[in-house]
C-alpha cells in the first residue's frame, strides 16, 4: 500500500511551493488567519453567503487598512451557491469586479460547499488531483447538521485532498487506500489530536508517534475512538510525525484532527505581509 503524506504547509508564512492550493470560504467568522490562506491558494471561492464574510471580515482582519482596498485586492474568483444567504449589495460589489457568479439555486440537494469542490475538481480536469489540496475556511464550530455536511463532503469526495479549518482545529480524511505519515507543524499544530472513524468500524489500526498508540486496534462509535490524543514531545524545532497504517482495506475512512495552537497561528498571520 502506498503512503501518503500530510502536512500543514499552508499554515506558514512562507509559500509552499506545491501542492496547488484552492480555498473556499463558508457563511461563518474568518478564522484570523484566513488572509494567509487566502495567500497561499491559486483560486478563491466563496460558497454562497461566504462572501459576505469576506466582504464584512476582511476588513476587520486587517483595521489599519482602508476597508474598500482590502475589499478590491480581496476578491474571490468563484461565487458559487443556491445564493439565498449572499446580501444583494456584496453580490453586485464582487459582480462588478468581475467575480464569476455561479447561480444554482435549482439543486437544493447539494450543499454550497459540495457545489464549490464540485467546481474546483472540473477546473484543473488535466491537474493530478494527487498535487490539489482544498482548503475550506470556517468549516467547524458552528451548527451541527453544516458541520456534519461538511465532513460528508470529505466523504463523497475522498479521492482529493480537502482540509477543514476553523479557529480551533483543521480535520481531513486519511483514506482506506493509503498508508500515512502526518508531519506535524509543531509551531502551529498540537499538541493534541484525535482519530476518528467515519462511516464505519476502522477494523485494524497501527500508529507510531502519539501518547496513546494504536496496535492492530479497533475502533468503532460505540465502542473505542482515539480522542484527546497527544503528539509525542519532540524537540519544538524538528517536526514532529505520526505514522498511521490502515492495511486493511475493508476498514473504514478515519478523520485526523489537529489542534491548531491559537497564539502561533496569530504570530504567523501578525507577519503576513501578503
Ligand atoms: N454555522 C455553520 N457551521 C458550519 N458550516 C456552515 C455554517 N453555516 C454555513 N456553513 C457552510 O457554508 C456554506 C454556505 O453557507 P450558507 O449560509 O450560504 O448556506 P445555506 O445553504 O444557505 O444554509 P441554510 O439555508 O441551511 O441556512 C454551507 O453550505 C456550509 O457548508
Ligand atoms: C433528505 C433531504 N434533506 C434535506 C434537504 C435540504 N437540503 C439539502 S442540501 C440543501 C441546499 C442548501 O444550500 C438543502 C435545502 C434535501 N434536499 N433532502
């Protein structure tokens, strides 16, 4: 089985140099960091009345700049949604900028977010979708029933790698198919952590590297699920890993939380000079 690796590049001032990255804004706060990610991605979208928060926050992310220049310089690519949260006033302002405006109030049995990776996928058809990562601002920490349609869309769409982040914590999907190694960024992420199986029993998993590992373990609801767990203590300078093996591939999907260290993440985004 293949490995994968995971790491939260994208968390640091500095411009990875791969993988391509996409951000999609949902309808809730910008995390403070939303303008590094911003940053980092190729192609910004907003799903439906997330560009109000980008239209409203920014601007409050960044008080000792004009609030009408930071609403210019940011202006999503992509608006795209059933566009009944979107103030009429935002959606003519990004309109006029030449902001692409996808209306799909006909499908109500999609949601905005899935309508947005929908697109990001159909963008790059030629893009190995191994080198697209999607970032997803203000996925977490809000109503249930969003959060878990957020995490399905993880799910329906669990051949690209998307990762949703809120001001707390960002989660992704390690799929059946691979073997992972997490690098864990120690001034931003940690040190807890959680594996959480998703959709089914996870029948046999291995971990190195965290405080409570797992030895041929099964986890289930109901049963065992690895929550408040820690990165082993590394030196703070040297990244940090776990290992994750799924080698059984009947098993289910498991998610990866990481918490995000909120002070780091404010001094990253204090030294964005975009
Ligand atoms: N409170 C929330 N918590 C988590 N995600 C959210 C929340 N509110 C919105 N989202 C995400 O942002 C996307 C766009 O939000 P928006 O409010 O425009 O959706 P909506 O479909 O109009 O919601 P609804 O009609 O259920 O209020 C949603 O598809 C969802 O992914
Ligand atoms: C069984 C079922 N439950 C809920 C909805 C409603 N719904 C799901 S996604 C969506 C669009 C939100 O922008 C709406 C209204 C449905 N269609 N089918």
């Amino acid at each position: 089985m293949e490995l994968m690796s995971h790491s939260s590049t994208f968390l640091l001032p500095t411009i990875p140099p791969s993988p391509t990255c996409a951000l999609v804004v949902l309808n809730q706060s910008l995390p403070r960091f939303a303008p590094l990610l911003w940053k980092h991605a190729q192609l910004r979208l907003c799903a439906d009345g997330g560009a109000n928060r980008v239209y409203d926050d920014m601007p409050l992310l960044l008080p000792h700049e004009n609030a009408f220049d930071v609403r210019k310089r940011y202006k999503p690519d992509v608006i795209k949604g059933d566009m009944d949260s979107i103030r009429k006033e935002v959606l003519e302002f990004y309109a006029s900028m030449g902001t692409k405006i996808i209306d799909e109030s006909d499908d109500q049995d999609t949601t905005d977010l899935h309508k947005c990776v929908a697109y990001i996928r159909d963008w790059a058809p030629d893009l190995d979708k191994s080198n697209l990562c999607i970032l997803v601002a203000g996925a977490l920490g809000g109503r249930f029933d969003h959060e878990i349609g957020n995490i399905n869309v993880l799910c329906r769409f669990s051949t690209i790698r998307i990762i949703l982040i809120s001001e707390d914590c960002l989660i992704h999907l390690l799929p059946r198919t691979h073997h992972h190694e997490i690098h864990i960024q120690p001034t931003v992420e940690g040190p807890h952590c959680g594996l959480i199986p998703i959709g089914m029993p996870s029948g046999s998993t291995t971990t190195t590297g965290l405080q409570w590992d797992l030895a041929e373990t099964e986890m289930k609801f109901g049963g065992l699920i690895s929550t408040s767990n820690i990165v082993k203590g590394e030196k703070i300078t040297k990244r940090s890993r776990i290992i994750f093996f799924s080698p059984n591939s009947e098993q289910a999907k498991v998610l990866l939380e990481m918490v995000l260290l909120q002070m780091a993440i404010a001094h990253v985004n204090y030294r964005d000079d975009h």
